[in-house]
C-alpha cells in the first residue's frame, strides 16, 4: 500500500472521528430519535457536576473475516457538566499494540485505525448543550433485568457515504454505538453506563472489483 494511498484511506475515516455524531442535525427525521443532550443527563441533577471515572478499552480492526489489529488501553475520563456545555477530557493512562495476523496480504487491506478514540459519547471536547440539544440520533432501546441497552444508529449522518481513491472505493455500511447501562426503568443517565461498544462496518471494492469487509469494534468497559 503507497503511503499517499494510506493516508487518504485513513483521512475518510477522520471526518467520523472527529463528529462521532455526525453533521446536519436538522436532516435526521427519524420517528424513534433520542436528543443527543438527554446523553448527558446525570442521575442526581445537580449542576454544575464533575464526573471523573477509569476505563478499559480493547480496539479490534477485522480484514475480511480476519482479526488483523489490536489496540488495549486503559484511561480516565473527566467530564464536567454546566447548565450550558459539558467538557470532556481523556487521558489514556496505558496502551498496548499487537498484529494478530501474520499475512501480510490481509494486514495491507487497510491502514490500522486502531489508535483513534471510536466512542462519540466520550469524545474528547467542549460541547454547547445547545447544539446538543438540536442534534438528534436514530436509536432502539432493549431492557434486560436491571440492564438497558440503546443502540445509537450513526451512519446516516455522515457528510459522505463512500470516497473514490485512486480508482477504488471505500464505502460505510453502519456504523453504531452500543450503550449498556444499569437503569432498570430505561433512563439514560451518564453516571449509570457501564459499557460502551462502538463499530464501524466499511467495504472496499478495489479497481478490478474485489471487495473487502473491514470492521472495527472497539469496547469500552467503565470502571
């Protein structure tokens, strides 16, 4: 893989990234949506509040049915919440790389991502409430016992669904957020998440029609 080649198939994942929540908040008008402020919400109200908290995270880039890289970190999180915005501030505290496969034909698909922060929720940032509060996402809800699961559907809401380089074809298929929390009356307070589980699903179809399947999952477990 040329390097220019690589640094443009790494640049078409930097938009997602760097807006995990995506652009044009008004285009989405899906019937079951969650206003992306109500993710902010904590469970005693009280404000301004800080919440400070240690995580694990585990990053895995699939080639084609392949675990080809992995990234383990550990970090701490400290997010501050006014009535106006809310910071976030990430400090990885230790991180551990790997190659899982040894073919280097499979590894050479696509550049590894692994090291870039996948969560949208945790992002590092100042973020106003009120653009949070125009910002709305396409989600499903699903409660098991004292668990709730919503599943934040991002996809949509990206600026581009596929870029042409160099004669191939890089195309998002899904991209999701999975968001565990301890509520057993599906209310989604911040303090209350136990577990995030971010992916993206992307083909690759080269100049003489061969595709690649590439997923990225990164899970993310509070502590």
């Amino acid at each position: 893989m040329s390097n220019l080649r690589k640094i443009i198939l790494v640049c078409f994942l930097v938009c997602f990234f760097t807006h995990a929540f995506g652009f044009n908040p008004q285009e989405n008008n899906a019937t079951d949506s969650i206003i992306v402020a109500q993710l902010y919400n904590i469970s005693n109200h009280k404000q301004p509040c800080e919440l400070t908290f240690q995580t694990d995270e585990e990053m895995v880039q699939t080639h084609d049915g392949t675990e080809v890289y992995c990234e383990k970190r550990k970090a701490v999180y400290t997010i501050n919440l006014t009535d106006s915005k809310v910071v976030i501030k990430r400090k990885v505290l230790q991180s551990e790389k790997s190659v899982l496969a040894n073919d280097k034909t499979i590894r050479s698909v696509y550049p590894d991502v692994t090291s870039a922060l996948l969560c949208g929720l945790l992002k590092p940032d100042k973020k106003k409430l009120k653009d949070l509060e125009a910002n709305k996402l396409a989600f499903s809800a699903t409660q098991s016992g004292e668990d709730c699961e919503v599943t934040l559907y991002k996809a949509s809401r990206l600026p581009k669904q596929e870029k042409t380089c160099f004669g191939e074809i890089v195309r998002f298929d899904n991209a999701t957020e999975k968001l565990t929390y301890q509520s057993s009356d599906r209310k989604f307070f911040l303090d209350c998440v136990k577990k995030i589980v971010s992916e993206i699903n992307l083909t690759e179809i080269t100049k003489n029609g061969t595709q690649h399947k590439i997923d990225i999952v990164e899970s993310i477990t509070i502590l």
